[in-house]
C-alpha cells in the first residue's frame, strides 16, 4: 500500500532523510520510532505530498505520487486520514463542524454529513450529542478523538495517519488513545503509520517498526524483534526505558488478539 524507495529529502542542505526505503503492507500498522529531529514527521509530510523528496520514489498503492499532477495528489490525499499533533481542532468550530467540515466540501446535505459525523464520534467512543460542544469545553483525550474521528469522517480513507497521537496527554488519557488506535486497527484493517518517540505506545500499536536515526533506518522489522537488535544505537535509544520495554513486550505477547471494546464518556 505505501513504499518509500531510497528516499533523500533535505531543508537548506542540512540531510533530514538519508536513503530512506520503508515497505508498508495493506492492512498494517507500522510505527516509526526514534528520538526529536531523526525525520519521523517528515516522513508523514512526504507521504501526504506536502514536500517533495530530493531524490526516491514514494509509492501509494502503486502510484508513485512525485510523479502525478497537483490534482490528482489531490485525489489521492483524499483516501488519507491525518491525526497531526496535538489533535490540530479549530478552536472557533464545534466539534460537528471540525469532524465534518471535509465532508462539507463534498456534499451539500447537511443531514447526511451530520449523521456520518455522529456515526463517526460514536465510532471513536464519544458520545454524538458531543457534537455542539466546542474544544475548549473538552479534555484534552477527547480533543483527540475528536481529531481521530475527523481523520476517519471523510471518504472512509484506506490510510491513517497519527503524528505523535499521545503527546502532552497524561497517563491515562494517553492509555485510552492508544486503546481506541488499536481498537480500529483490529476492526477496520486500514493501512496505518504512527510516528512517535514513546516506547510503550509502539510496542502497544505496531504490527512492525522502523526506527530512524539521523534520517537513517537502523533498524526494520516485527515490533517483538526490537529488543534484540545487535545495533549500538537501539540498545542506548532503548536503555532509559528498560523496565517498560519489557513490560510492554509481555504485554505484547500476553495480549489477546482482539482489543478491549471501546469506552465512551470522559477522558
């Protein structure tokens, strides 16, 4: 579904991504994993066509999309949902109006853009009589699956993308996050990437992961394979987190197939 091949993409000539190849199966979750500033972002700007690779390839279900015109990149980022950090709502829309405003580009019927958009906040656990509420009025776990439920709304995309989804949420609100991405990972089976520097939530939503280092790829592989890695840098990158790698890694391997059913309400 996605492919990056041999990918370089620099900013005033300072290398951001360095011969980057990453092959994403449909159906797969993969996590890109690494410290600030090793292009895990990037990648997810280069993926929507934002900016354009210095050299490589980038591949959408065959297409290769530094090749195509603007309208038809335009087409294509129509099948992509997009889960920016920090959720990224408009504070001075409801949340109605910030899950359905892409719907609203695309159909003039009020009544049936506002019952995919219920439908979809009931999707991601959230009550739909939230619908009038504005942002502000919201935690901040909310806010995010309000920004998850606008990244599902439109078009019913076949690839989601989540930018560091959990960041500057507390503990538990992020533990809820984590359950709902997981939740529609194993019930929607679309294609997705997650980009983020915690430990836990890549061993808790990946299927595989890529770790970039200085915009290199240092390792790629099945998410139980990380710890083992001989690499040098892996096993400093992984060392400040010892004790929750490994409790994520028994959770990994104790976990049930299917996740926990989904909690509407409050966080």
């Amino acid at each position: 579904m996605i492919e990056f091949r041999n990918v370089d993409y620099s900013i005033q000539g300072r290398p951001i991504l360095r011969d980057l190849s990453l092959l994403v199966n449909a159906g797969e979750t993969r996590v890109i994993l690494g410290p600030s500033g090793s292009g895990k972002s990037t990648t997810l700007r280069l993926l929507l066509g934002r900016v354009r690779p210095d050299r490589g390839q980038i591949f959408i279900d065959g297409e290769d999309i530094t090749q195509v015109k603007v309208e038809r990149l335009r087409q294509l980022r129509q099948g992509i949902g997009m889960v920016f950090q920090q959720g990224a709502l408009f504070d001075s829309m409801t949340v109605g109006e910030n899950v359905g405003y892409a719907l609203l580009e695309q159909n003039d019927d009020e009544d049936s853009v506002e019952a995919r958009v219920r439908e979809t906040l009931r999707r991601v656990g959230l009550d739909d009589e939230l619908i009038d509420r504005m942002p502000d009025e919201m935690s901040g776990g909310m806010q995010r699956r309000v920004a998850i439920a606008r990244a599902l709304a439109a078009e019913d995309p076949k690839i989601l993308l989540y930018d560091e989804p959990t960041t500057g949420l507390d503990p538990q609100s992020a533990e809820r996050i984590t359950d709902l991405i997981v939740q529609l990972r194993d019930t929607l089976g679309k294609t997705s990437i997650l980009v983020t520097h915690d430990i836990a939530d890549a061993y808790k939503v990946g299927n595989t992961i890529t770790v970039l280092n200085e915009g290199r790829v240092v390792f790629d592989g099945p998410t139980s394979d990380l710890e083992r890695s001989g690499d040098s840098f892996i096993q400093q990158f992984l060392a400040p987190f010892r004790t929750a790698v490994a409790a994520a890694a028994k959770r990994l391997q104790d976990a049930p197939r299917q996740a926990p059913p989904l909690r509407g309400g409050t966080t």
